[in-house]
C-alpha cells in the first residue's frame, strides 16, 4: 500500500473514531475502509488526506515544543510565588494562635450577646469579633517574641515560625504592632472606649505581666485565667457601654472554667514545659493530688454556674440544670484525676473542658434574657436583695450541714466511747485499769509487789506508781 494511502486511512479512521453518525442516528461503520474500497479512492483524495494528516503533525509537534518551552516557568516560577503567599499566611495564623484567638472571640461575642438589649448589633458584633482577634493576635505574638529561646526547646512550639527562623524578630515585632494598633482602634472607633481600654490593657496583662511570670511562678496559672476573663468583659461593654454583675459573672465563670483546663494541659505537657523553662503546678505536684483538688474545686464552682446567672437575672430557669450538668461532668473527670493522676485522665478532662466551653456559652444566647441598661441600677438593687436572700439560704443550709456532721460525729464518738468503756471494765481489777492494757507487757510489775495509786489518764499517763506497804493488801 503506497505511504499515502496508509496515512490517509489512519486520518480517515481517526475521525471515525470521533463519533460520526448515520442518517439513521446509527454510527458510520468503517468509513475509511469503504472510502478506500470504493471508486473514489483515487490518487488526488489520497494526497488531499495525506497533505491533511502532515498539517495535523506539524501543530501537534509545535504544541508540544510550546509545551516544553512554557513549562518551566509553570513549574518554577508561579508556583513557588504561591506556595510563598500561603506559607506567610500560615506563619501569621501561628503568631497570632489563630484557634486560641478564635476562642478568645467566642468568649467575647457571649458577652455581647449577654450584653444586648431585645435586638442584638450584628454589625458591632462583626466589630467587636474583628477588634478581639487582632488584640489577641497581638497579644500571642509578643508572648512568642518573649520567648522565642523557650519555644525552641519544646516539642510543641519548636516548629512555630520564629525559633525556625521563617521569620525575623523584626517582622514578627512588625506583624505585632499592626494587629494591636489595628484591634485597639477598630474597638475603639466602633464600639466605644471602655471596650479599647480593656483589649489595650489586655494586651499589656498578657504580654508584660503573665509571660515573664510563666517562668518565675506557678501563679502564672492564676494571672493568665485573670487575661482569659476580660474578653467577656470586653463584649459586654462594646454592646451596653458599661459593666454589670452580669458582666463580672461572665468573667467569673471563665476564669473559673480556665484553671481545670490549663491544668489539665500542663499535666501532660509536664515534660515538654520543663524543657521550656516554665514553672507550672505539676512541676511542683509529683503525685498529682494537689492539681486534681484545684481542679475539681473549680470544677464544682462551674456546676453553680447556671444558678449565678439565672439569679443574676441573665437567662432562664433552664440554663441552670443545663450548665449544672456540663459541670458535674468536668467535676466528674476532676475527681477521676484525683483518685488516679495520669496523662490520660489529664487529657480526659482537658477534652471535657474543650466540650464545656462552647455548650456552656450556646446555652447561655439560647436562654439569654434581654438586658435593659435603662433600668440598669433599679435591677441591680433588687439583684443584691436576691443574692443576698440566696447567700442566707447557703448559710443555712451550710449550718445544718455542720450540725448534722457535728451530731454524726458525736454518735460515732459516743458509741466508740461506750465501746472503749466496755472494753475497760472487762480488764479492770477492783477498779484500776491493769497496766498491762496500757503500755503493753510491763516489765518488773510483779503481782503483789507494786499498786496503782491514782488514776491512768487516757492510755498514756499514770499519776503516780507507789509500791505498795507490807501493811497494805492489793
């Protein structure tokens, strides 16, 4: 078969292959076969379909010599520009703790939400969100600045951008400085003052008060449970332009929820933390007992939680059983630390922390009651004659507690006293308690020899010890 020819088939069979179609809707069979088999396969249409099947050579082999050309610069150039773009990113969201900074805007749009009257701001919301996470991001990022040596020893933040050196501490300074000036002024201009003031004291808490104390004390716990309660604080002035019992509750149950949730992490963290060269509780705890008590002691402040704020006038009756429950459960994971301290019950109660938080703050906007700033000092007077009333009842209730344990503990007592006397009177002898029964088997006491002049006080005291005359009978 002359070359034509057989380029002219395979063209011919190539674009048979495409989907051409009969008259009928049914496909073209072989038409390449049946145009070569026929009377009009002559030389001409061969050599058109050969000139055909050469153009279409010639484009593909320039398109692949394109292709060749172009593709270094594909895989070189834009990629490695992009993948710059989203690493920078990726180090921002490090600096600035983005999940921890995520929580920290939960925390303050509850306050905002608590802090609203019928209708809530969405737009100020949007503020104050926006402004908390830049102050937050400040915060985190001065905190790693401080410690850029610390985190370079430690498995957990070895790898964050500044002890690996992606980027400069200048550039991390900058990164800083513009999230702080960026968030104290959004609250500022959006909100209202009290609102800044408190993200820009936060920032100063954080950053110059609670990071050089992680390696100075164990209180750093405490303080940093201090930093953690203002975010609540912060919602709640940007939405009713003062602060309440309602928002001092608020921050009180975060501080509280804090301490259980730090102290879980630093449990099994405990090694990574030594590395660090920050002081925490379970450095100073080898057996565990003394981080289970303060967690379980803040753990069972949560379970009351609820009952604060429906006494505060800030939600409805049934967020008090709701949060009581959350509570019992960390008090629950509290008390199985306690009995048995390990990592994996640390990390049992960190995880119910985690839970705690959020279902707590959706129940408190699911039950929340409208706050009326207007009748902001008649509510707060009645508010006092309330817990004032619910301080009594404690008491009381405290006081009848105390008398029930103390009328316990007088029938035990009483019974055991009854007991001992019993006991005495069967090893008396005319009387006097055999010495023997107190101090054991006495040596040089022989029958006859020696009485009993006085009283034995208790098990551990004899007056006196006399032998007896050759006149006197035992």
């Amino acid at each position: 078969m002359p070359p034509a020819q057989s380029q002219a088939r395979g063209f011919l069979r190539l674009f048979s292959g495409s989907g051409l179609r009969s008259a009928s809707g049914g496909s073209a069979a072989a038409p390449s076969d049946t145009l070569l088999s026929s009377s009009f396969g002559d030389t001409s249409v061969l050599a058109v379909s050969g000139r055909v099947w050469a153009a279409r050579q010639q484009l593909t082999g320039l398109r692949t010599a394109f292709s060749t050309v172009a593709a270094p610069h594909r895989r070189g150039v834009a990629p490695s520009l992009t993948s710059s773009i989203k690493q920078l990113l990726q180090d921002y969201k490090q600096l600035s703790k983005a999940k921890l900074s995520a929580l920290v805007v939960l925390t303050a749009v509850s306050g905002y939400v608590a802090g609203s009257g019928d209708e809530i701001a969405w737009e100020g919301m949007a503020w104050t969100a926006l402004g908390t996470f830049a102050s937050s991001a400040c915060a985190n990022t001065l905190n790693q600045l401080y410690e850029i040596n610390n985190d370079s020893r430690m498995a957990r933040t070895r790898g964050r951008p500044l002890p690996t050196g992606r980027l400069s501490t200048l550039h991390g300074a900058a990164f800083a400085v513009v999230t702080g000036a960026a968030g104290v002024a959004i609250l500022y201009s959006q909100t209202n003052p009290l609102t800044a003031s408190l993200g820009a004291a936060n920032i100063l808490l954080y950053a110059g008060v609670y990071t050089p104390l992680k390696q100075l004390s164990i209180a750093n716990t405490w303080v940093g449970a201090l930093v953690g309660a203002i975010p609540p604080l912060m919602g709640w002035a940007a939405a009713a332009g003062n602060l309440a019992p309602g928002a001092a509750f608020l921050g009180g149950a975060l501080f509280a929820w804090q301490l259980p949730h730090f102290l879980a992490l630093a449990w099994f963290c405990k090694e990574d933390y030594i590395k660090g060269g920050f002081r925490m509780l379970s450095m100073a705890d080898p057996t565990g007992r003394r981080t289970g008590w303060v967690a379980l002691r803040y753990s069972l402040a949560l379970t009351a939680a609820g009952v604060g704020a429906v006494g505060l006038g800030l939600t409805t009756m049934p967020f008090a059983l709701e949060a009581g429950v959350l509570g019992a459960i960390m008090s629950v994971r509290s008390v199985q630390f306690l009995a048995a301290p390990s990592d994996l019950g640390a990390r049992l109660l960190f995880k119910s922390s985690l839970v705690y938080l959020p279902l707590l703050l959706a129940g408190l906007a699911f039950h929340r009651l409208p706050n009326d700033s207007t009748t902001a000092a008649a509510d707060f007077a009645e508010l006092q004659a309330t817990m004032f009333q619910w301080v009594c009842t404690g008491l009381g209730l405290m006081h009848d507690f105390l008398l029930a344990s103390v009328a316990a503990s007088g029938v035990a007592v009483a019974v055991e006293v009854l007991r001992g006397g019993l006991e005495d009177e069967a090893n008396n002898t005319n009387g006097f308690q055999c010495p023997s029964k107190v101090y054991g088997d006495s040596e040089g006491m022989v029958e006859g020899e020696e009485s009993l002049q006085g009283v034995v006080v208790g098990s551990t005291e004899v007056v006196s010890v006399e032998p007896a005359s050759s006149g006197e009978s035992q």
